[in-house]
C-alpha cells in the first residue's frame, strides 16, 4: 500500500483486491473505510460536512479512474481501482473463513433482508443482524450495534449521511470495521443493474453508467473539471 495525497486528502492507494483485503481484516478493527472518486474530491472542495466525512475516515481508498489516475501520476507506481461493490463482496467472502460476523445497514427492509439471506445461503457469511436505513434515532441504533457488537458493519445510506454514521458509532466505541458501501445491496440482489464486466475492466464504467442514464450527464461533467485541474495540478 502507498500514501499520497490528492487535494490534501490523505489516499491510501493499494497494489490490488488482494492487498485491500488483507488491510481490512489484519488491521481493520475499529476503522472506517470511504470509497475516494472524482465527485467526491471536487465536493469537499465546496461542501463542510462532506469533507468532515472524507477525513473522519481512517482509510481511503480510490474507486474512480480518474483518481487512481492522479495518484499513480503523483506515486510514480501502478495501483489498482478498487471498486466498493466489489471490495465488499471480497471481504464478505473472506469474512467466512476469517470467523467475522458482519451486520448489514442501510438500504430497504426489501433489499437489506434479501442481502443477508444471499449471503447467508450462497456464502455461509455470519449474518448478525440487519436494518434498514430509513432510521429517525441514530443514537438507539448506535445502541442496538453496541450491543450486537458485529466484526464488520457496512452501511449503504448514501454520502455524506453513512460515513458521518459510521464516525458517530467509532465516537460511541464501535470496535467494528465500517466500510460504506452506497448502492452495493441493490447491485448484489439485483435490484439494480452494474455494468457489464468488460467495462469494468477497460475503466468505462462512468460511460456505461451515462448511456444507460443520461440524466447524469451534469455529473459527469464534474469529471472533465477534475481532468482538467490535475492536468494543471491545481490539485
């Protein structure tokens, strides 16, 4: 793993899957992991709380193209996108053979009970508990985590809301790797539908997104303006 930083956001870039893993489960106790893109670079240049999220995190690891691609620029060396949905996926799975009971968070009632009984039956994954995100009283669930005391949490309330969750739970003494993990429930149950693996692999997931949705145009916008600010290293 290396360390560099891209808008003095402190980056943890790793070699591969393999690596970030391993991170995770021999070191991971009790630390928070966000996902670093583009989008969110150039917000926690204008938003507070979403830069208050990015830093209340203890590692940060890049999932967007255009972020590993600044790293490796600013490192010198090849590293590896490391996309959320997959990331979980990995350490679900290695989370069996590693003895780790895993709670689900975030999400609808629909989605998150069809996640653990996916994992439960497809994978043998210790599911402890799991709640939906449409929760009004962080602090009783922040209770009801403490109580259960799970290995790994991993939330999908969308950014900011999950990572400044998360910190509240490692501020309340939560021992647990917390990872957010955004839509990655709706992916795996499919519920919501990912880009074909040769996009993936040839980094073209963002223009498979657009094509399919073209409302995000404006958001894909911000990804030229982030090009063009690394190209004239303004960030």
């Amino acid at each position: 793993m290396f360390k560099t930083k891209i808008s003095d956001i402190p980056i943890d870039a790793f070699i591969d899957m393999d690596e970030a893993v391993e991170t995770i489960l021999c070191s991971g106790k009790g630390k928070i992991a966000v996902a670093i893109n583009p989008e969110k670079i150039l917000s926690s240049s204008s938003s507070d709380e979403v830069k208050k999220a990015i830093l209340g995190a203890d590692i940060r690891y890049l999932d967007g193209i255009g972020a590993v691609w600044l790293a490796q620029r600013k490192l010198g060396k090849k590293v590896s996108r490391i996309p959320g949905c997959e990331l979980w996926e990995e350490i679900m799975l290695a989370s069996v053979n590693a003895n780790k009971s895993v709670y689900l968070l975030g999400s609808t009632s629909d989605v998150v009970e069809k996640t653990k009984i996916k994992l439960m039956q497809d994978h043998n994954v210790e599911v402890c508990g799991c709640n939906n995100g449409f929760f009004d009283n962080d602090q009783e669930m922040i209770a009801k985590l403490l109580e259960v005391k799970p290995d790994i949490l991993t939330v999908a309330m969308g950014s900011p809301r999950q990572e400044l969750f998360m910190k509240k739970c490692q501020n309340a003494g939560l021992t647990s790797f917390m990872m957010g993990v955004g839509g990655t429930y709706n992916v795996y149950v499919g519920t919501v539908e990912r880009a074909p693996k040769v996009w993936c692999k040839l980094n073209l997931e963002w223009l498979y997104r657009l094509l399919k949705e073209p409302t995000r145009l404006r958001r894909q916008l911000k990804l030229l303006k982030f090009v063009w600010l690394a190209i004239f290293k303004k960030i």
